[in-house]
C-alpha cells in the first residue's frame, strides 16, 4: 500500500501530468465559452414552427412510403420523381434510425440532446491522449532516469514495482476519466436548459449517452496501458510517441493508401481506426467494393458491419500483448 500511495504522489506530482490537466480544463472552457456565445433560448414561436417542420417531415416520409407500396401495387404510375427502390421498407419511416425532431429545424440553438453525443467523442479522443501520453512519459522518464533503480533498492520485486505502477496510473485515469466526464455533461446538459434547449431526453437517449460514456473509460484505460507498455519496452517515453507516429503513417496512411490502389477487399477491417470506431459506436459500417461486382438484379447493399464484441477482442488483444511483453522483458532487463 505504501508503494501505490508512493507512486501516486509521484504521478500526481509530475509537470507534464498537471499541464495535461490544465489542457483538459482549457479546452472544456473553451468549448463552453462558445457553446454559450453561439446558443440563444428559443421562444415559443421558434418551438412551435420547428415542431410544425419535424412533423410536415415525417407526413411526407410517409406519404412517400405509401406511394411506393401503391406503385409496387399497380395502383399508381411511377413519374420521373418518384423514388422506388427494390423495397419499399428503405422507405418506411419506422425503420429508420432516427426521425426528424423539433430540434433540427431550430438555428443557433444549442440542443444537449443532439449535441452531447458528438461532444463526448471530443472529450473521449482528447483523455485517450491524455491516458497514452501519461502513460508514456509515466514510466518512460523513470527507466531513463533510473527512478525505477532507486524504487528496486527498496522494494526489490520488478513486478510488484512495475505492476504498482501500472495499477496507480489506470485507478488515476478512471478517476479522472469519470469525474470530468460527468462535469462536462453535467454542464453542458446546465447549458442546454438554460440557454439552448434540452431536446428528447428520454430513457433511450440516456441508455445510448451511458454506452458510449462507459466504452469511452474503457478506451481510456486500454490508451493508457499501451502507452505504458510500448515505453517500458522502448525504455523511453519516445519509443511510444515513435511507434504511434509510425503506425499512423505507415498503415493508416500508407497501407491504406496501397489497399486502395490495388482494390483490396475490406480494407477496413485491418485498420486499428476501424476497431475503435466500432467499440467506441457499438458497432461500425462499412462499403466492400466487391460485394456488388457482377450482381445485376437490381439494388445491391454493399456494406458490411463490424461489432463491438470483435472491436473489443481485438482491442484487448493488442494491449494485452503489449503490456505483457513489457512485463516480460522488465523481469529480464538490465536496468543500469
């Protein structure tokens, strides 16, 4: 216990660790800042014209799905702008993912419940940073100074050190992970009520809300474990930076680039990117270009879709390889 209390004073005491978190409250006061400049509370007129518009675009999705069953039916004469596809439900208004609400036709208003989705993937990728740079610089600095040296002097157990510290730096980011989280929806949701408009805050928008704020402490973690596991076995905070820098250049970019030239079958899939996307989303979709090839019978659905559980297996995977190896190779290394 007193190694874990040691360690997190050393990481809360580190410069660069403050810094990120003045960053972190920087950018949530920035974004806040504008949020409240750009946003306006809507009066009833704006609310009651925007509702007219959600629902007057729901009558004519309807009205558009009846016509093409009437067409499929002969009951009625397809003209040059009707839209009939293979099947009609691509039309019907009940299987779509999300109809048109009061909130889309109001201007300069700020909506919580369409906006604190796309702000929380913002705070999510800004603390994966966060979590892999700590995380880096974390045991990074120490083997290249030799503070790991004078902790084995007096705890002479490698794992026990390593494993301290690695335990110290994830309960420190899913700590700070949760609490920021929760403010900065708290405040936005503050925002929303106060000065823009909250929107359908019903038990599906809070159950999706929690999904993605759940999977984003996981992504946290997992960025953090990596960063301390690729510099432990670069034995340099730079061996992690390095590597990420490489990784994004090389596959990212450039494979990707090479898979597209040679028209490669679901190149997607073997992009890390996609993974992320996919876990962070619950599932992700995709085009394959060659899913349609030769098919002439009419509409062809080319996508394919990646879930959570293969994104997370993979995820896992990865940083489970990484972190082990770094244990493996501590329990073996010449220090000095």
């Amino acid at each position: 216990m007193n190694l874990v209390r040691a360690e997190l004073e050393r990481l809360t005491n580190r410069r660069f660790v403050q810094l990120m978190v003045v960053l972190l409250l920087v950018a949530f006061a920035v974004t806040a800042a504008t949020t409240l400049v750009g946003s306006h509370r809507p009066n009833a007129d704006e609310l009651s014209q925007a509702r007219a518009q959600a629902v007057q675009q729901v009558r004519e999705l309807e009205s558009a799905h009846d016509r093409c069953l009437r067409i499929k039916a002969g009951q009625a004469t397809p003209t040059d702008s009707d839209y009939v596809p293979v099947d009609c439900a691509e039309l019907d208004p009940g299987r779509m993912e999300r109809l048109p609400m009061t909130s889309d036709y109001l201007e300069g208003v700020f909506t919580f419940a369409t906006e604190a989705r796309p702000l929380l993937y913002f705070l999510v990728a800004f603390l994966m940073l966060f979590g892999f740079l700590v995380g880096a610089s974390y045991i990074g600095a120490d083997l290249n100074s030799g503070g790991v040296v004078n902790l084995l002097l007096w705890r002479p157990r490698r794992w026990a050190v390593l494993g301290a510290k690695l335990g110290t730096l994830l309960g420190a980011l899913l700590g700070l992970t949760a609490v920021a989280s929760a403010a900065y929806l708290t405040a936005f949701w503050l925002i929303g009520k106060t000065v823009g408009h909250p929107g359908n805050l019903d038990g599906a928008f809070w159950r999706s809300l929690g999904a993605v704020y759940g999977r984003g402490l996981v992504l946290v973690l997992l960025a953090g474990a990596l960063g301390f596991g690729i510099a432990t076995l670069g034995r340099h905070t730079a061996a992690a930076l390095g590597t990420v820098a490489a990784y994004l250049v090389v596959w990212e970019l450039g494979a990707r680039l090479v898979l597209h030239i040679l028209d490669a079958a679901r190149p997607d899939q073997w992009m890390l990117s996609s993974y992320l996307l996919a876990w962070l989303n619950g599932e992700a979709r995709f085009w394959d270009n060659h899913a349609c090839q030769g098919n002439f019978s009419g509409f062809c659905d080319g996508s394919y879709t990646l879930s959570w559980g293969p994104a997370l297996a993979v995820l896992l995977g990865l940083t489970v390889l990484l972190v082990g190896g770094a244990f493996a190779a501590f329990r073996r290394r010449d220090l000095i």
